[in-house]
C-alpha cells in the first residue's frame, strides 16, 4: 500500500525537475561532458537503423533528426510531413513534436515511465527506448492514399505488417490470408507449385499473427475441422499470383497491402495499454477471479478502437463524432489508490424501460497513460474543428464538439506535464459530425460492464 501512495504522489508531481544521469540510456552515448559528440542510432521498421554522430546533439531538434534521416534514404521531402520520431519501449510509445530534443527526453524517462505507466522500478529500469521513425498518427489516410512513391509505400507497409504480425491490428480471418498471399508475393516472388506445404507451413510465424500461426484455436469437445492455416496461406498466394499480368512492381504490392487496412477504421492509430472491466459467468468467475481484462487501445484521426489483448479480440470502435470523454484521476484516500481513468461515452440503440427515452452507454477505461490518451483525442478533436470550420459556415456543425475541448489545447501529447490537474466532469453526448464507411466490426458491447444514462445524465439502473 505503501508503494502504491508513493507511485501516486509521483504521479502528481512536477517532473520538470526530474534529475537524471546523462547517458544512463543506451539510446545515446556521451563522453565526460553534455556538450561532447553524440552517437545516435534512428530505427525504421524494416528493422534496420540509421547511425548518426552528432555535434551539436543538445541542440538537436526531431525535426532536424527526422530530415537527416530522410536524406540518408533517399526519401522524398513530404515524407516529414507522414513519419515522426517517436520513443519506443515495451512498457510504453511517446511521438515526439518535432521541437523535441530528444536526448533531453530520454534524460527524463524513468521519470516519464512513472508518471504514465504502472510499471513497477525494475520494469522501468529495464525499459530501455530506442528512437523510432514511423508513421506520424496525425497523419491523415486520405492523403495516404494518394502516394505513389516507391520508399515511402515502403516503409508503411512495414510497419502495417509489423502491427498485423504483432496483433496491434484484429482484422476479419479471410484478410489475414488476402494480406499473408501478398506479403508473399512480395518476398517469395509469384506462387510456385514446386513449392511444398511444408515451407508454407514452417514460415506461418513470418506471415500471420502468433494466434492465427500456431494451432490453438481447438474445440474442448470435438475437433476443429477448420482447414490448415499453411493450405489457406497457399491459396492466397497462388490467388494473389494469379492476378498478376507480369512480374510484380514492389509498389504496388505495398499499396494492395496498405489497402486492405485501410479499409478498417482504426488503421493508422497510436496504441496505449489500459484495462476494462468485463462480465463474468459464474463458471469464469471461478477461474478468472478479477472482471478486469487488459485491453490494446488504439487511437487514430477519426476514433478509438479497444481490444482484448489476451483473446487477440476486437472489443469496440467508436468515432469522435458519436464520442464524448473525461479524464479522470482521483486523489489517494488512504486506503485505495484508483488508476487514473478514460472515460468515454457513446450512443446506444437501447431506451429506457418506459421507451421515452433513448440512452447512452459509459465505459471507464483504467491506464496510467489515460492522460496521454486524453491529450491526443483533444488535439485529433480540435484539429477536426479546425478543419471544419476552414470548410464551413454552419455553427451548428462546430457545435457538436463543444464540450470536449478547452479552451487553450496542447499542439500534441504532453511531454511537459505540470501539476495542474484536470477536473473531471461528466460526459454528455453530442450529435454526429461525419460517418465514414469502412468494414463492418461489431462492437462487443455485451462483454464490457457499461454504466447507462439517458441524454439528459439520469443514471438508468
């Protein structure tokens, strides 16, 4: 318990002041003085880096390190305007702004870790991060779709793949097998019946997520009679061959990759750790003693999408544009120390039992990065309204944000946290801006333990 209140009063403090050694990070390395050359290393997706030695590393923005690295590859000059440098650990991703320093931030990171994550000391300690050059997460999609160059495709496909693989995306079955045939083409070249099911079978781990690649979806009574990943990983690469007229372009087997994930609406997003409470039978109860699931938050331009990282399972995906949230992080009382808290609220097609109402749904998701989470949707948010109301005269459109966002907004996550807290106050609610059409995924809503209250804020039991 006393561990507890101390992580809490951490939390609440000032980091600003947060007194690091230099060089303790292995991302950079540093002679006797701050001021000596640095050595860096930039990591892409492709799982290659790019090693620079620095000067002037102290005074060294993202901005600038972001277009040293697109020199070094070759890559076109809008390509600052698609990727950004972020901090990457196991434990938790930080985008940097691009006036970032981000030998500075790294001197900061222990203090970091304990103020956005739950991690435990040694976890921290342990959570080295290496500086990441991918996707910027305010990058729109609709101008993703309009690239045509070759590196650029490149590295997004690289890193869609590396979500796909690592289950940060869930997608429909039949698209794991559409994306696994192209990924061939691309590093097998066009489907050659010389080649045996056993080599598709000894590579599923390459091609496919770990919960689709090893064969763990069994029935307790009964077998599956589901066919073989390895025969269907096949077909989709004889199918994909099969609609090549000549030999592949590289660039377009990268775009018919990023095709399909565009197609899904939390493509492109930036992901958080947190957990949800969920409903338990009597019979899981006896097994899984705790109705808290640890959950893969997934936060893009348009919405936010909730998995189950233990089940690999789509739980939720709700648009800004039917969402409203709070953030929440109540003070120690002695005796509880509760997680600092998202809460989010959608519309539902339920009415109250007399049918005279319609009611909204509220869900809490508990995560020591629920302050980074709250910082990106109002700045997605205010961005949106920026972009409205260039487009539009209509007042009653910009209204239907109002209420989510304050009136001064950070220009991106802050890195800078100060003790002034956020007072929460209830989610309400607002009408619709914009749909957008993408595949159909069903929300799970009878998994999640979910308060419900009318539009206009009764709790309905």
């Amino acid at each position: 318990m006393a561990e507890s209140q101390e992580k809490k009063q951490k939390r609440k403090k000032d980091i600003h002041g947060t007194q690091l050694e230099a060089g303790s990070n292995e991302l950079i390395r540093v002679g006797s003085n701050i001021e000596d050359v640095m050595d860096l290393v930039v990591f892409l997706k492709d799982r290659t880096g790019v090693h620079f030695t620095l000067e002037d590393a102290p005074q060294s923005k993202c901005e600038n390190l972001i277009d040293l690295v697109i020199n070094e590859q070759g890559l076109p000059p809008e390509a600052s305007d698609i990727f950004s440098l972020w901090l990457v650990s196991p434990i938790i991703e930080l985008r940097l702004k691009k006036n970032h320093n981000p030998f500075t931030v790294v001197q900061r990171w222990d203090g970091l870790c304990t103020l956005y994550t739950n991690a435990s000391d040694k976890e921290i300690q342990e959570s080295e991060p290496v500086l990441m050059f991918q996707r910027d997460v305010f990058f729109k999609r609709e101008r993703e779709h309009l690239i045509k160059n070759e590196k650029i495709l490149y590295y997004l496909y690289h890193e869609a793949k590396f979500n796909v693989l690592e289950s940060r995306y869930i997608l429909h079955e039949e698209d794991y097998h559409t994306l696994a045939g192209i990924q061939a083409i691309i590093q097998m070249g066009k489907y050659d019946d010389k080649t045996a099911i056993a080599d598709y079978k000894a590579n599923l781990n390459k091609y496919y997520p770990l919960f689709m690649a090893v064969p763990s979806r069994f029935k307790i009574f009964g077998r599956n009679t589901s066919t073989p990943c390895e025969q269907q990983f096949m077909e989709a690469h004889k199918k994909a061959s099969a609609q090549l007229s000549g030999e592949p372009e590289l660039a377009e087997q990268y775009k018919n990759y990023l095709k399909i994930l565009w197609e899904y609406p939390f493509y492109g997003g930036a992901f958080f750790s947190g957990e949800v409470e969920v409903k338990l039978g009597k019979i899981r109860k006896l097994i899984f003693p705790s109705p808290l699931i640890k959950v893969t938050i997934c936060i893009n331009t348009e919405g936010i999408a909730i998995f189950d990282k233990l089940k690999d399972e789509f739980l939720l995906y709700m648009p800004f544009s039917k969402l409203s949230w709070t953030y929440v992080d109540k003070a120690w009382d002695g005796d509880n120390d509760p997680e600092p808290m998202l809460i989010i609220q959608f519309p539902s097609d339920q009415r109250t039992v007399a049918g005279d109402k319609t009611v909204t749904k509220l869900l809490q998701i508990m995560s020591g990065e629920a302050k980074l989470m709250d910082a990106l949707i109002e700045t997605l948010v205010a961005k949106i309204l920026e972009d409205k109301r260039r487009i539009s005269s209509d007042i009653d459109v910009v209204d239907a944000y109002k209420g989510h966002v304050p009136a001064t907004i950070s220009s991106d996550i802050d890195l800078n946290p100060t003790q002034q807290e956020k007072h929460p106050q209830k989610p309400a609610t607002k009408t619709p801006v914009s749909d957008v059409s993408y595949k159909q995924l069903f929300n799970k809503l009878d998994r999640l333990v979910l308060e419900t209250y009318t539009t206009d804020g009764e709790e309905v039991e």
